[in-house]
C-alpha cells in the first residue's frame, strides 16, 4: 500500500508544478497566523496527502479528513494510521447541505483544501462556501489551493500556463503513473475491490454534473459575498493558485 500511496504523490507532483511549494505556503501562513489552531479540516482530502503534512507540521493538531470517495479514505486510513486520535476520516459529500453533520458536532478552526474543490460546479462550489462561513468561527481561516485554468482562449496567460503545465506533466514519459493507470493499479490490488465498487457506484449515481472553470476572482467574490471579512490569493504559479478566506 505503501508503493501505491508513493505513486499517487509522484502523480500529483506530475500533474501539479510546485505543489510541495503550494502546500509550505499555507502551513506557514497557519504557523504565522494561528500558531495555537487545534482542529484543521481538509475539505476533499483524498488519501490524506494535506492531512499528514498538517500533523507532521503541528503537533497539537486534530486533523478531519473528508471525502465522498471510499477508495480514497480507504488508503488515507492507513497512511494516518499513525498519527492515532489526531486523525479524524469522514466519509461525506462536500455537495450535500448536510455534510457538516458528518463531523458530529467536531469543529474547525481552519479548513483547507487541495487540488479539489475545482471538480465542484459553480453553483455548488457558492454553496460550499456560504456552509463554510457559517462553520467557522470569526477569525476562521480557509485556504483553497488549486489549479484555476480560467483564461482567455489563445490569450498569453493561456499559452505561457500550458507551456508550463506540459513541461511539469514530461514525468509521465518518465514512467510517473497518470491518473487513469494508478487506478488502474489500485483496481488490481487485493482487498480493495468493495471500496472501488462503492467509489464506482457514488460516481455513477451523480451522472454527469455541468463543470465549468471559473477564475480566481470568483473564488475570492464568493466568499465575500458567503460572510468572510477577506479574501485574496496568497500564492500563485501560473494558472495554479492558493486563495484564502478570512471569516
């Protein structure tokens, strides 16, 4: 399993230019601004990957990992294993109004989010974070970081990003498994066939959701607009992006 947890991080590093850059930016803005922070959500979650950069960096933490995706937790439950009770996973779907009730009566002083929310449709996405603002405490904070390819067509920023995004993505000539071949991989592994099935089964009832990308600016517009008090990008790598939210 360990094999297997090594690969997806060597595919997210493909598919991502500088993620390890884009993760220390917000655990040093957490460190700056709430040095104290007991309980940290990280919202989409996957396997963990976030989570156990929290916990190494901090101690003190209680980490939720949460996710509609049971092959995923299944994974994030032994890479954190380690971590015992600091280690929260909750199976739940950041589209559904009740999802907080998943974390029964557990709050976050911060939530982050990596390399996910993007697969939210916009309406649900507005959704998200109006449930957020109401979660966290005032002086809560959010961090989302994620690639926001919104640009205009042919445009330079268009053109310079791709560049950059098909020179990081060179790791899969390389050997560096891409997406579909690590769950491929995953789907041959045993014991994991009952989670993969359920994985297979949420997705399909979901259907073929509308998703369109939408820019930065309407991260940080949305989440005025659900209640934070701030909002802004702390970190930007061409069309990939960290926005936070100060509720």
């Amino acid at each position: 399993m360990s094999e297997l947890i090594a690969a997806w991080e060597a595919q997210q590093n493909a598919y991502v230019a500088n993620r390890a850059e884009r993760f220390g930016i917000v655990l040093d803005a957490i460190a700056y601004a709430r040095p104290g922070v007991r309980t940290i959500l990280d919202a989409g979650g996957g396997l963990g990957s976030f989570s156990r950069l929290i916990l190494e960096r901090f101690p003190e933490v209680r980490v939720a990992t949460l996710d509609i995706d049971p092959a995923l937790l299944s994974l994030a439950s032994a890479n954190l294993s380690e971590f015992g009770d600091r280690s929260l996973i909750v199976d739940a779907d950041l589209v559904n109004d009740d999802w907080p009730a998943a974390l029964e009566g557990w709050l976050p002083e911060i939530v982050v989010s990596s390399t996910a929310l993007h697969w939210l449709p916009s309406g649900n996405l507005v959704s998200l974070y109006e449930r957020l603002a109401r979660l966290l405490p005032e002086g809560g904070l959010f961090f989302n970081a994620d690639h926001l390819p919104l640009s205009r067509e042919g445009s330079f920023f268009q053109r310079v990003s791709w560049a950059d995004d098909a020179r990081q993505q060179g790791a899969f000539a390389e050997g560096v498994p891409d997406w579909d071949a690590w769950w491929q991989r995953f789907a041959e592994l045993d014991g994991f066939a009952e989670v993969i099935a359920e994985r297979e089964a949420r997705f399909a009832a979901k259907g073929n959701e509308e998703h369109l990308d939408v820019s930065p600016a309407f991260h940080t517009v949305s989440l005025r607009v659900a209640g934070f008090g701030e909002s802004g990008t702390l970190w930007q790598h061409f069309d990939d992006y960290v926005v936070y939210g100060v509720r």
